[in-house]
C-alpha cells in the first residue's frame, strides 16, 4: 500500500511540474539588429524557454528550431486564408511547412491573429473558419492530428462586455463570425487562442490590478468570485462570451500578453518587468483564475525583443523582454 501511494505521489508531482511549464514567449522578427535565427534559439535554449510562437512559417527559424526541444506555435499570415479555403492547398501548405520539418516540435497552428468585422483585418473574416477547417483537415491526413492543434488567435476587442466578468458576451456583429468557429474548435477538442493585454484596459484607473500587485479583491463577480488582477478578469470574460455560444468546454491559451516599457505614461521598464515576472509566476501556478480554478494557464509571452520597425503608435515598439544583443531587459525572469 506505502508503495502505491508513494509511486501515487510520484506522478501526481510530475503532472503539477507538466503543467506549471506553460509560458513561452513571441519571436517576431520587425526589428533592427536582431540575433541570427540560430543565435534566437540558442537564447531561448539559454534560458529554458521551451515554447515559441512564431507568425509565418518562416524557414530559417524553422531549420534552427530543428532537433530541439522547443515546442512552437506556428502561425498561417492573414493574407495567406482565402488562398486555404481550397484544401489542396491547405494540404501543401501542411506539407511544405510542417511535414518537410519532422523533427521541429509543432504544437499549434494559429490561422490568422486578431481577425475582426470591426478592425483593419475584416476582409479576412469570411476566410478564417475554411481555412481552419482545411489546415485541421490536413493535419489529420499527415497523421499529425494528435501533435498539432490547429485554431486562430483572438483577442478583447471581440468583446462588447467585460465587466463584471461573468456578463462576457461577443459583440452583436462578431457573432455571426465567431460562434461557427467556436462550435468547430468544441466538436474537435481544439483551444481558443486569446492575446490578453491588461495594458490597453485602461490600467492608470488601477495600476495594482494590472500589474498583479493588488492586496484586496478589486472585483467581486457572481458566486463571490475575487478577482484580485486583470488578466484574470479578462480572461474570464472570454471564458463567459465562450459559453454563451455553446464553448464552455473550449480550453483558452493566452496567445500573447505583455506590458511595454515605452511610448505610454505607464509603459515604463518598472512597470514592464513588474508585469512579466507577475504573470509568469501567475501562470505557472495551479491557482488558475477565479471561474477556472485548479489549473496553469498556457501563456506565450509578447515578446522576444522589441519590433522597432513596425508602423502603428510608438508603444507597440517596445513589448521585448530582451535586447538585441541578447541581454534580459528587465533581471533574469524564471521561465520555468
């Protein structure tokens, strides 16, 4: 009997380490003197990052990433859906971009980021749930099904509600886009993504909250839910707006979040580094959040380095959690 519950004790430790080791963190690539690809991976190596996000099947990173541990999260580029509504070429894309890589570790398949009827990536909404279907189609056929979870990546501005978390409803016009896809990912055991920013909610009105630095439930939801930080609360809220639409078994992973340390009045390297090692320790704990208790919360981090090249406004410029010349901004955070 001492036996049993001692090799009992042993494999539940094992699934709470499996679980806890849910943060990766985003490459992109829109910046001036960045690493090599190599270089990159051997950083994350370096510091025991084992999950990467990347948006575009890009080959250098993919020929790096080859025989390594780091399990990735691949992404198919918005204007690549209409051309993977035809299965065909759903399937080369499969395989030129995951079958000619066997021993690069995918995990996920992102089809399309932040695709909404109400911002400037509407003309792709018609495209998204056929190409999803396609590329899981494919992945399938490839035998492939069950390494790689094929979904797309969402984010807050979907919501038309958030506040409190339990009334998390989609907006009225995202409906008729989200619910089919939503229903897709249910009946085949798929996640949602979600990218969860507490930076743009607003964060000067309570920046403890935001920063997981509050000592007081801030909100206090149906059944006495406490909610004691942002993110939290935000995720709960897709949580909610999920449910309505039949989704309530359909897990999320936080796709992106991060804090910028410029371009804002609270975008400063404090504030940052506070953010990240706050989440990374959130999410890699068993608390979960207040409707979805009990388990880690799977979070890619924004992002590997500062895209100072992109277009937009300033604070965009400024997510990365290192220097391009390999150095942490902000201390050495523990990843794992």
């Amino acid at each position: 009997m001492a036996s049993k519950l001692l090799l009992l004790g042993l494999l539940i430790n094992l699934l709470i380490v499996k679980d806890a080791q849910s943060v990766g963190v985003c490459y992109g690539r829109n910046g001036y003197g960045l690493p090599s690809e190599r270089d990159v991976v051997r950083l994350y190596q370096r510091n025991n990052i084992t999950r990467m996000r990347i948006y575009d099947p890009h080959q250098p990173t993919l020929e790096a990433l080859r025989g390594t541990n780091i399990e990735l999260m691949i992404g198919v580029p918005n204007d690549r859906l209409q051309s993977l509504n035809d299965q065909n070429a759903a399937n080369i894309w499969v395989r030129d971009n995951i079958q000619r890589y066997p021993n690069v570790r995918f995990r996920y398949m992102a089809v399309g980021n932040n695709v909404d009827p109400n911002n400037g990536n509407s003309r792709y909404v018609p495209f998204v749930l056929r190409a999803m279907q396609n590329v899981h189609n494919a992945v399938r056929a490839a035998g492939l099904g069950n390494q790689i979870k094929v979904s797309t990546a969402t984010y807050t501005g979907l919501l038309w509600s958030s506040f409190p978390p339990s009334i998390g409803a989609f907006r009225d016009n995202v409906r008729g886009f989200i619910e089919p896809i939503i229903r897709f990912l249910s009946q085949n055991n798929l996640p949602m993504f979600a990218n969860i920013y507490p930076y743009y909610a607003n964060p000067n009105s309570n920046l403890p909250f935001a920063l997981f630095t509050a000592t007081q439930p801030v909100v206090i939801d149906n059944g006495g839910r406490q909610y004691f930080n942002l993110f939290d609360a935000m995720l709960d809220a897709h949580y909610a707006a999920q449910a309505r639409l039949g989704g309530g078994n359909v897990e999320i992973v936080v796709s992106e979040s991060g804090w910028p340390s410029s371009g804002g009045p609270v975008a400063t390297i404090g504030n940052a580094g506070t953010y990240y090692m706050n989440l990374i320790a959130h999410v890699r704990g068993t608390r979960g959040t207040p409707l979805k208790p009990g388990r880690s919360i799977e979070t890619y981090l924004f992002e590997m380095f500062d895209e100072n090249r992109k277009p937009g406004i300033e604070v965009e410029r400024h997510f990365g959690i290192f220097t391009p010349n390999q150095q942490p901004k902000y201390g050495q955070l523990s990843f794992n």
